[in-house]
C-alpha cells in the first residue's frame, strides 16, 4: 500500500523522522562516500537523502510514483523533482549512474516490474542502493512509521528478488536499531544503539541498506542445426515413361 506524499513529509518533519533520516544517511555514505560527476536518480521518496549528492555530483533528480504524488525539491531552488508512471521512467536506455530507492520497494504493488525498469534506464557500471524495511525488526511492526506500512523484506527475499531482476547484491548493512518511539531521551541514545546493534550483527535493524549492480549477460547465440539436402528419387516399381513404350523391356507386375 503506497502512502500520501503529504504523509511522509509529515514523518520526516517530526523528531523520530529527523532521527531516522540521520541514521539512514550514515548507511548510505558508508557504500557511496563520493559521486563527484555522477548522475544519480532517486525514486520513491528519497528526497530526505539525496541532499547527500545534489552538491557534487553531475545532475541529482528525484522520480516519485503518481500513486504516491510529487512534491516539489528542492523548496528553495529549481525543481528537480517529478511525477512518473513506475513502469513506465522517461529517461533513455543507460541514462543514470547510480540509484537510490527509498520507500519504492515495499510501496510497488509490482516491485519485479519496478526493478527492471530501473535495470534499463541504469548504465552498465552502475549502482543499485535500496533502503527497504527489515521484517525481523521493530519499526515494520507500528504504522506510525512509513516502514511499517507496504510489504517489509528479510534479506534472502530481497537477495531473490534482486537476482530475479537481473541485479547482483554486493553490500549489506543496517539502520535503525533505536526503538521507533517519540521519547526524547530514546532519541537522543539513538548514535548508541546504532553503534551497539552493528557490533554485535543484531537482526533487529530496522531498515535494510543494499547495495547491488547491474548484470549485463553478452547473449549466446544458438548453433543452427546443419541441414543435409537428400534428393529426391522415384520409386523403383514405378516404370518411366520410356520403359512403358519398349516392347522389349518386361511387363510392369500387376
């Protein structure tokens, strides 16, 4: 179930959201540090993110589903924001470095269509990060969270669906260890959970941070089957024409 626009700009203008946007951020600049000249594409709602790239990479622009709706990023700039049918992206073939799926994923009712789309418009030697809900842990349990409305994922499934779409998974981490509750004090605790529960590899995160690349397979083709040309003979009973009129050749057998 996809969520309002209007909804998730409310969440992250909270004080869990702010949290949950810091956190979040530490695991994406562990996997892309720097994406100076990159072109990088944010689908979803990845705008709370993509503040991390705009700065120094080749263009940044963020695609949200006309489920969810658009809203306009940046406020203070030139829009780089836009509405898009999720199937259906207007770039070109191998138009983007890097992509970034946040809140996409377990929001698509056709999450495998939704990844070979991304596929396409995805160059060669480019990067797949999404950030989706973990279903082991606690924030995909309460709807006063966004990660915990639509579909979560524990790692295999999120492995096979990759696979399934043509991506490799390369990296793996998580975010968001911090209970998702509304109390100052858990908030600001917050850095120590999250150094807590990646040392010791608790399976509680809240988020998965993945990290994959394109397969491009070089298509094999077919040996073609070698044809053998047989001629084409007449049955040995049936008598030619000459040998009917020859008086001296035997009579056909009846």
């Amino acid at each position: 179930m996809t969520m309002d626009v209007v909804n998730l700009r409310e969440f992250y203008s909270s004080q869990l959201g702010v949290v949950a946007r810091r956190l979040i951020n530490r695991g994406i600049q562990k996997r892309w540090q720097d994406a100076q000249g990159q072109r990088v594409l944010g689908f979803g709602y990845p705008t709370p993110y993509l503040g991390l790239f705009r700065d120094r990479c080749e263009r940044c622009i963020a695609f949200m589903p006309a489920a969810q709706g658009v809203l306009k990023w940046p406020t203070a700039r030139a829009t780089l924001s836009t509405l898009v049918e999720e199937r259906a992206l207007p770039l070109p073939d191998a138009a983007v470095d890097r992509i970034l799926l946040v809140h996409a994923l377990e929001m698509s009712d056709d999450p495998e269509a939704l990844l070979r789309e991304v596929w396409r418009i995805l160059a060669p030697s480019g990067r797949l990060l999404a950030v989706v809900p973990n279903r082991r842990g606690v924030w995909a349990r309460t709807d006063a969270t966004p990660f915990g409305h639509g579909r979560p994922y524990s790692r295999s499934q999120i492995s096979d669906l990759l696979r399934r779409t043509w991506f490799t998974p390369v990296s793996w981490s998580e975010a968001l260890f911090v209970p998702p509750l509304q109390q100052g004090w858990l908030m600001r605790s917050a850095p120590a959970w999250e150094r807590i529960g990646g040392a010791t590899s608790l399976p509680l995160a809240g988020v998965h941070v993945v990290e994959a690349t394109k397969q491009v397979v070089r298509p094999i083709s077919a040996k073609r089957e070698r044809i053998r040309l047989i001629p084409s003979l007449e049955p040995s009973l049936v008598p030619s024409p000459m040998q009917a009129d020859d008086p001296d050749l035997p009579a056909r057998p009846r």
